[in-house]
C-alpha cells in the first residue's frame, strides 16, 4: 500500500519573479517532459494569483528559470498559465527525482517561502531518496505529514471538490481565529454560491472527521 507526504522544502527557482512579487502563489495543475534527449524540457502548467497578471507575465518573461509562458485560462483571481522551464530552470527543480521514484503530485503550492506538497509516494525508500537530493542541493526539507493512503479513496473520502476547497479554506485563513478570508470571498474565487461553498465545507470536514476520529471506538 502507498502513502501520502505532506512535505514543505525550500527551492530555489523563479526567484526574480518572487522578489518582484512576493505574493504571488503558484498553485500547480499538472507538470510532464516535453521533447527527448537533449532537446527536452519540463512543462509546468500552474495556476498564479494574488498579483496582477500583467506584472507577472512581464517579470517572468525576465526570469532566467523561464523560458516560455502562455496564458491558458482565466477562472475569477486565477489564472492557467503553461510554464516551460529554462535549461538553468531544469537544472533547479526537483521534478526528476518526483518521477525517477514513481511519486505523483496530488497537490503543489509555489510560494516565496518555498514549496508544499502532497505526494503520493510507493515507499519509505522513496521518500529518503527525495529528502537525500534536497540536502544534495542545501535545501532545508520538513515533512508535515506522512500516512497509508485509504482502501476505497484518496484522502478519507473527501472528494476533489471538497479537498480544493478545505485547502484553499486552509491556506487563506478561513480557519484562522480571527477569520483571514470570508466564505463570500472564498466562493467568488470557485465562482460558486456561498451556500454551496458552505455546504462543501460541511461536508469535507464531516467526511474528514467520520474517518479519523470517529473511528478510534469514541467517536460516532
């Protein structure tokens, strides 16, 4: 059976555009190789926001880690841009080791601060093997999480709307006390109604709590 790591790293790529931007957050949709040999590369296609676009795309046309960026699809502050990494960009990320070891990305959030991740990983080897290369490469490394994925689903049932929505929930201080971010503004950014962002949020964290601590024998 597989696990699931939640880890934060530091990386040290697109950092003039970070500079430039230091609210920028890339939010990653799907990543593969593009050509073979010595003419390939890695195609990134992320989600950006928290700046304006065109500030991004003019500071990233400036950034030695890129070489191309497109614009895809824009869905309320968010925007889908295809990302190919430069020859030095390809020499920073850690993307290879990811798939050398058969781990696949669930979830990948770009910030300043460095990189969060949640992976699906075949072993523990494979998770030494990851943190190896970041002290290779004198990046600090913290795993946040680590657990056997679930017989019957990912993530104790949770479905991918719910999980998207807990972890923007998370990550843009819904939860916090006090609340960093409304539900109103939560929903806008899902372009959904703030019933239906409710209900999603009810429902993941009642999925979550069924699976976890309901199931030591004290809960429901």
């Amino acid at each position: 059976m597989s696990f699931i790591a939640e880890w934060t790293h530091e990386l040290h790529v697109l950092e003039h555009t970070f500079e430039a931007l230091p609210d920028l957050k890339l939010s990653l949709e799907e990543v593969h190789p593009a050509g073979s040999g010595d003419e390939s590369a890695t195609v990134f296609y992320h989600w950006a926001s928290g700046v304006d676009f065109g500030a991004f795309e003019a500071t990233m046309d400036a950034d030695p880690h890129c070489d191309t960026l497109a614009p895809i699809s824009t869905v309320g502050d968010r925007r889908l841009y295809r990302i190919t990494a430069s020859e030095e960009g390809s020499r920073v990320i850690l993307y290879p080791v990811v798939a050398e070891s058969d781990m696949v990305i669930l979830d990948s959030r770009l910030t300043r601060d460095g990189l969060r991740s949640r992976v699906r990983i075949p072993s523990r080897e494979a998770l030494a093997t990851f943190k190896e290369s970041c002290q290779d490469r004198s990046l600090w490394f913290s795993l946040n999480r680590l657990y056997r994925e679930q017989p019957g689903g990912r993530d104790y049932g949770v479905t991918d709307a719910q999980r998207e929505a807990l972890l923007a929930a998370l990550e843009d201080g819904y939860f916090e006390v006090p609340r960093e971010t409304t539900l109103r503004e939560l929903a806008s950014a899902f372009e959904i109604s703030d019933q239906a962002m409710s209900a999603r949020l009810r429902r993941g964290q009642g999925q979550l709590l069924r699976q976890t601590l309901a199931t030591d024998g004290r809960g429901i």
